[in-house]
C-alpha cells in the first residue's frame, strides 16, 4: 500500500522525470517521531546475511506463498531502464492499484484500477494480450482494487466486485469466477492447488484452484476504520497465516481452515486516532519456524510456527511488509524508520531515518514509504513523491537516490536478472 487511505548525497542509480503526486485522502499528520534505538550491545556484530540467490520468477503478492525470499541476486551497480509500458489505468479517487505485478516464465502479468489484466513480454515490454475481468453488470462501479497470483499456467486474479477469476495464462481465456460473500483488496496467494484469498470483512476462504469450489472459510471479527488494500495469507508447511484488519493473527490449517493458534497485534501503548487502527496490511512472512508480523498499531512479533508462542515483540510497527532475510528482519515503520532487527531476539541492530515529511519545513503532509525489498547487497524503498533510495543492509546508510516517472506505492519486484517497477499512474518500468 501507498497512502494511508482511510475508509470510513549519494550516486544514482535510475532517473526519469518526476509527476505530480498521487491523488487520494492523506492522514494527518499526527506524529511521526521516534524514539527507536539501535541496541549498545549489538555495536561489534556485524550483519552477516545469505548469499544472493537468483529467483527466475515472482509469481505472487510477496514473491513466494511464504514471503520469505531473503537475498535476491540483482547488478545494482550497472542497472539501467530497459522498457516502460503502461498497464492501463492507474490509481484514481476510487480506484486503486493495491498489488504488485506478477512474473512467470517471461511473463509479466498486471491488473489495473478498472480489473483489466494484461501480460507483457518481460524482456521487451510488449503487451502479449489483455482481458476485462469486471462482471457485465457492474459497469461503472467502483471497484477499489484487485490482485494477481500466477500457478501451474494459470492467473488467478481477486476483485472488488467479491470474485475470484481464473484466466488461462497463455490464451486469457477466463476458466472460472467464484462470487464470494465480500470485496477483495489483497492479491491472492496460491499453494498446492488451493486459492486462499481474504475478504474486506475479515474472511479467509479456499477455494480449489482448477475448479473455483470453495473449500472452507474462516470468519475473524469485523471492523470499522481500517485501511485500503490488505495483506495476503501466508502459506508453508501445511499452514495459513491470516492477518486481518482488526490486528488479529490467525494460523489455520491448510486442508481445513482449523484454527492452530491466533494472535492479536494491538499496542496498548498507542492512543492517537490513527495509531489505534491495528490493521496488518503488510504480509505476514512464515521464515522456517518462525512467523513475522507486523501491525500499524505499533507492534511487531516473532511468533512460534507450531504452538504460537511470542518469541519476541518490539513496540514498532506499520502497514509495510516486513522482509526476512538470514539473521535479520528489515522493517519499514510507520515513522520512516528502516529497522534492522535480530530475527531471533527482535534487538534492534541499526536505524535510518528516511525524510518523513514531503515538505521538511511545512511538516504539515507526512511522506509515505514502501518497502523494502532486498536484491544484490541493497535495500530498496521508494516514496509516493517518485523516489527512490537503495540502502546498505549492513549499517543503514543511503548508498543511491533516483526518481521514477510516477508515485512510487508498491515495493519492487525482481525476476530473473529484471527489476520492475509499478507506479501509481499504471506505468510499469524495468530495470536490468
């Protein structure tokens, strides 16, 4: 997610023109300061992480159904744009795009703000076909975003229009749509022939993924104010992580939507307006044994895969995905502090402070962040003002600053030896 909608010194690296903001209602800005600190004790170790390794695809929201990706391979240093396209329509007052792009076998596939998804050649660019997912009867209702995840040559696709639609990854031939009770914002995530998509009211439904049967639903506790857009489950091991827009934490059972363990990821240290939404919008991330989870009340925890104990929680959160990488998680947090943590005992390693506001001295419009993601030694975040920082994952500090041709408010995806790119205005840029 880019802006927080409510409902109810350095070398470049990328450059383009910059464009006006994103349109869209922004939160107050009611405080973004911080009182993190990096841990004395941790001062003489260093950050030692995996070697990068080369993922040729990016087949759903967060990379893999676990969200675990830990350290891509990616040539920062001789990186430059090979191709910008546009995906058609992009965030507008009602509509919006919510989820990254997917890649598949040299294949790019997108949704846009009006549910119109197209594949594109992943090398060149080139659009390879599109269809129109939204039902005849809808017409001109909003439809306040959608997702794509790509399995076994198929594109499944969630909507606003509470569908989820099946197209044939090489015809677009549309195999089956399943009317769901609710809306969908969050891009399905699709594990050993089950589709598991969540609602806006706080559902988690399977559904077979070569017929569209549903399979089982579990129902969490609904809620008010919450944020646009939502996290997509987290899948491994015969789990399903589901974090829902009231702060609750659900670990259900693949094959039957029993309910393992649950969480609820609610600071009572928080007491502002905006601070008490407890909505996980970021993805939760299974990493071996563990679950990381963070919530834009201020809390993040570590949480046992198997029994659900809390191994760790730190008084830090937001609506960006954390990124597990080795010994260390690397979290975004609702002050634009990028965090370093310890992943076994939450300590913080290192802090750095990304601009907060969009004007420094007007300080009356905070500066949105995603991110991040971690390819080839750089920790990759960008703004909705079209920035773009990579930053050392070793000590923090800013290695490159650029700017895209739109609003940056999804994290990068990387496939193969390629770097893309979706902005909010619908283009889609690729770096390699």
């Amino acid at each position: 997610m880019g802006l927080a909608v409510l409902v109810s010194g350095c070398s470049s690296w990328m450059g383009e023109s910059e464009e006006p903001p994103l349109p869209g209602e922004r939160l107050a800005v009611l405080s973004l300061q911080s009182t993190i600190e990096p841990d004395p004790g941790l001062t003489d170790q260093k950050v030692v992480l995996p070697q990068p390794q080369v993922q040729e695809d990016w087949p759903q929201n967060g990379g893999v159904p676990s969200h675990s990706l830990q350290h891509l391979a990616f040539d920062n240093d001789t990186m430059k744009q090979q191709w910008s396209s546009s995906i058609g329509t992009g965030s507008l007052d009602e509509d919006l795009l919510l989820n990254q792009p997917v890649v598949a076998k040299g294949v790019i596939f997108t949704i846009d703000a009006d549910a119109e998804v197209r594949a594109f050649s992943a090398k060149t660019g080139k659009q390879i076909w599109d269809v129109d997912i939204a039902p005849d009867q809808e017409g001109d209702s909003t439809l306040l975003g959608s997702g794509l995840a790509y399995a076994d040559g198929m594109v499944y696709a969630t909507t606003g229009f509470a569908e989820v639609v099946a197209i044939d990854a090489a015809t677009a031939e549309v195999k089956w749509r399943t009317t769901l009770t609710a809306p969908m914002r969050a891009a399905p995530t699709v594990r050993g022939g089950r589709v598991f998509v969540i609602t806006v009211d706080n559902q988690t439904v399977a559904l077979n993924a070569y017929s569209g049967e549903i399979l089982w639903n579990h129902r969490g506790a609904s809620e008010g104010a919450t944020f646009i857009g939502g996290a997509s489950p987290a899948v491994d091991q015969g789990v399903v992580i589901s974090a829902y827009s009231t702060g609750e934490l659900y670990a259900l059972r693949v094959e039957n939507g029993q309910v393992i363990w649950s969480d609820t990821l609610a600071s009572a240290g928080r007491t502002d307006a905006v601070s008490a939404i407890a909505d996980i919008r970021g993805l939760p991330v299974i990493d071996n044994d563990l679950v990381i989870a963070t919530s834009n009340s201020g809390l993040t925890v570590a949480i046992d895969l198997r029994t659900g104990v809390r191994l760790w929680e730190l008084e830090e959160g937001g609506i960006q995905s954390p990124w597990v990488a080795g010994n260390y998680v690397f979290l975004l947090s609702n002050t634009n502090d990028l965090i370093a943590l310890q992943r076994r005992s939450g300590r913080v390693k290192w802090v750095s402070t990304l601009p907060r506001y969009v004007d420094p001295e007007d300080q009356s419009e905070a500066m949105v962040w995603t991110g991040p993601v971690l390819a080839g030694d750089r920790l990759i975040v960008g703004n909705e003002q079209g920035q773009v920082e990579t930053i050392s994952p070793y000590d923090g500090k800013v290695l490159g600053t650029d700017t895209l041709p739109g609003p940056v408010t999804l994290p990068p995806v990387v496939a193969g030896d390629m770097l893309y790119f979706l902005t909010a205005n619908a283009t889609l840029v690729a770096y390699r």
